[in-house]
C-alpha cells in the first residue's frame, strides 16, 4: 500500500512516501480502507519529537473509511462498515489496522470525506464549549485562530450555543472566513488584549479558546473577565513557559486549564457521544466544515510545510 513513514523527527521533509505491506488486523482490531485521513497539528508535534513518539512511525491520527476485516474478537463491527477514528497513529496511508474500541460508526447523510474532516478537531470543540467551560447565551468569547481547522468549528459551535464571537485572524483573507463562520468581531493579532477590552465595555470575555500559545498566552489573560476561563488547547506558535500560579490572581481569580481530546472521550459512551453530536451537526448542516485543502497522500511533506507556515484555512485532508 501507499503510505508515509517518519524514520527519525525532524521538519516536514521527515515525512517519506513509501510503498510497504499491508498491516494485518490483530485480536481487537479493524483493518480500514481509507478515503480520507485528517491533517492535524498534534502530527507536527510527534513529527518534531515536540511530544514522544517512537520512529519508525506511520503518522496520523485521524482517518474515516470502510472496514476491509476484522481481527479475532472483534464484535459490533463488520466489513463493508463505514467507520471513522482518532487519536491512533497510521491514518497518513492507503489502510490502517486500528482497536476496534476506537472506531466509531459514521451514519448514511455524513460522506466518509466529511467524517475524516471533522471527528477529531469536531469532538475537540464540543467538550472546549461544552465541557471545559459550557458556553452561555450572551457570554462574549474569544477564539484565536479563527479561521483555523479549530477556530472555524469553535467560532460556530459558540454561535449555536448563544455567544457572541470575537476571533484573531492574520490576513484579510482568513478574517472574510471567520466572518463567514459567524464570528461577529474579527481583530489582528497585535495587541488584541486591547481591543477584547475595547469591544466588551472593559469587562473581558468569559473564556478564550487558545491554541495558538507561547504567542497569543499572555494576551489571552489579560482578556478575560474576573473569573474567566482560559482554555490553551494547543501551542501553534509554541509551548508556553513556566508560570507563577499568582498571575491568575492578578487577571481576577480566573481558571487555567490545559485540555485534551483523549480524557474527554475515555470511555467508550463518551465517545459515542460526543461523535454522534459533531456527525448530527454535519448531517444537518448546523456546522459547515471547510476544508481548506486536499492533498494527494504523496504530498503530505506540503500539508505539514503549509500548516505550519499559516497558509491554510479550515481542515486539511490527505486522499490516499
Ligand atoms: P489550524 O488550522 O488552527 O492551524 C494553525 C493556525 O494557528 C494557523 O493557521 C495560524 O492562524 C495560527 N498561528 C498563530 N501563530 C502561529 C505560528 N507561529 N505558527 C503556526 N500557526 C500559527 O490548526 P488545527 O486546527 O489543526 O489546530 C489548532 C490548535 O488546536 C493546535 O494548537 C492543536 O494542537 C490544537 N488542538 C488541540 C486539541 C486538544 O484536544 N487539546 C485537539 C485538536 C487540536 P493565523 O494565521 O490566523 O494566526
């Protein structure tokens, strides 16, 4: 099959298509066909050795296809099943063997294209606005990167749940999509603290989604209201240093949390759930994904160097 292999970390030129052996379904798994594997930030951080990752490796963690066969054991999933996962590594090929436990079922009105582009960074901000910190009708809050694969899903999410929307953007291009999305209040990134103030009569806003980090953190505190959320989701720009707990006494006894997608989704109902939300959210159109590009599996080098140079909007897909 098609594939891409990392043999060591490194920038996106580690990423190396390769021809090699269909993986085999082990006791417990599934072996899916894929139509579409999902391009995320957190393959950066395992790309660069940013978060631990043993090489050799077939990268992504994200795919949706049609289950070729099961492995022994396996039961409530058959061949011919179309089915979606994340947050197991392999999604960057033609076919990965996956734990049958991870593999959700994608109903008949969501395409397995769509399923690919929004079960992970779906799930990801349905627990930021729903868990992490429930949104309210009438909270203003702040989504950073608004126009990103996350920033996009988060601004509407937050629009359906009541909020009004205030998003960081860096090119005209990326504040018309964030506009699109329903983000009533579209700023620059400098000195955007500023502006929060400006825009909420002082106040601050409730909670702001940050997964840009070591950029966009300290700003980000001084947005908040007294006794806001602060949810850093991610680090784009990079990790954030070493913090002195008294700064979230001095920004008005607001909450820090640092968030992740796999202790939102740690059991199998969890899981169930909230994918079954982000697919009834696509089925009905109440979200619209964007998917910014798609890219032949071959050129998975270019996904990376474009994800990481600011130059996408929305998801990016790999078709292999
Ligand atoms: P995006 O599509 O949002 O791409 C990253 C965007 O971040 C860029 O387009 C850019 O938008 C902005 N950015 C700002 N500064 C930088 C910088 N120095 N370098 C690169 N980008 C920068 O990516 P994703 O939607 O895939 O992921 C967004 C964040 O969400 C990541 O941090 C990721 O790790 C995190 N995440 C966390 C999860 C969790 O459960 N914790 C799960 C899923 C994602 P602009 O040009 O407008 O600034």
């Amino acid at each position: 099959m098609r594939a891409i292999v990392v043999n060591r970390n490194g920038g996106p030129e580690v990423l190396e298509f390769t021809e090699r052996e269909d993986p085999a379904p082990g006791p417990g798994e599934v072996l899916i066909d894929l139509a579409a594997s999902g391009v995320n930030y957190i393959d950066v951080y395992f790309r660069t050795g940013s978060y631990p990752q043993p090489t050799p490796y077939v990268p992504g963690v994200e795919g949706a296809g049609t289950v070729a066969a099961v492995g022994e054991g396996v039961t409530g999933v058959a061949p011919g099943d179309r089915v979606a996962w994340q947050g197991v590594q392999g999604s960057y090929a033609q076919r990965a063997a996956v734990p049958a436990d991870k593999v959700v079922p994608v109903p008949d009105d969501v395409s397995l294209e769509d399923a690919a582009a929004s079960l992970l960074q779906g799930m990801t901000a349905h627990y930021l606005t729903h868990s992490t910190y429930a949104v309210q009708p009438g909270d203003t809050v702040l989504v950073h990167a608004a126009a990103g694969g996350m920033g996009l899903l988060l601004t509407q999410i937050a629009k359906l749940r009541g909020a009004r929307v205030i998003g960081t953007v860096s090119t005209p291009e990326k504040e018309r999509l964030a506009r699109e999305a329903g983000a009533d209040e579209v700023v620059g990134y400098d000195d955007f603290a500023s502006e929060v103030r400006r825009l909420t009569g002082g106040e601050g806003v409730a909670v702001v989604y940050d997964g840009v980090g070591a950029a966009t953190f300290d700003g980000s505190l001084d947005s908040l209201r007294p006794r806001g959320t602060l949810a850093l989701y991610g680090a784009a720009s990079g990790k954030v240093p070493p913090f002195d707990p008294q700064r979230l006494n001095a920004a008005g006894s607001v909450f820090l949390t640092r968030p992740n997608l796999a202790h939102h989704t740690l059991t199998r109902d969890e899981l169930l759930e909230r994918s079954s939300a982000v697919f009834t959210w696509v089925a009905k159109g109440e979200v619209r994904l964007h998917i910014g590009h798609r890219y032949d599996l071959a050129d998975a080098r270019r996904a990376h160097e474009d994800l990481e140079g600011r130059r996408t909007t929305g998801k990016l897909l790999l078709l292999p």
